[in-house]
C-alpha cells in the first residue's frame, strides 16, 4: 500500500495498523458539526477500505474488524448550537419561576 495522503486514507490507514497488531477496540470521533456525523465517517471509512480489500492491498478481515461493532464505534458527536436558537428553547425548558444569571 503506498503512503495516505489525504487525511480518510490517513485515518484508515492508522486503523489498519491497529487491526494488524492486535484488533484492539477503537472509537472513530468525528468532529464535523453537521447532522449524522457518525453515519457519515463510518461510511467513508468503509468504503476506502472495502476499496482496498477489493484491490488485494488489505485483508478482507480488515473490513470485518471495522464492521464489528463490539471493536469499533462510530459515535454521534454532533453538538447542538444553543446561541443560535436562543430564548425561544430557554423559555420552553426553563420553568418561569427560575431566575438565570446572564453571563
């Protein structure tokens, strides 16, 4: 396999290597704030490495490890933006008789 240069052949590339040296668990974390984050990595991840069992540079192992998901995750991390809605959620779960402090 020749060296990753973009950064989703570097990250599957750093996968490989850990499923060569033991299979150990792993969470991949995506950190783009956009809807489906996790479904959205785990895709692409997938599919370089489906891509590369299919052109013999990986085992098809491989691909079995990062679906397993007792080993690896791919959690939902996106955060919701609450400055951008503002007063109208605060008034829907703050009960009127709490008093907030503006920081």
């Amino acid at each position: 396999m020749d060296y990753p240069i973009h950064a989703l052949s570097i990250v599957t590339t750093l996968a490989y290597r850990r499923y060569k040296k033991g299979q150990y668990p792993l969470a991949f974390v995506c950190m783009d704030n956009c809807s489906h984050n996790d479904d959205i990595l785990k895709r692409a991840v997938l599919t370089m490495a489906k891509e590369w069992a299919k052109r013999g540079n990986v085992e098809e192992g491989f691909v079995s490890y990062l679906e397993d998901e007792s080993k690896i995750t791919f959690p939902l991390s996106m955060m919701i933006k609450l400055h951008q809605i503002g007063g109208l959620l605060l008034q829907v779960l703050v009960p009127s008789d709490v008093h907030l402090k503006r920081i």
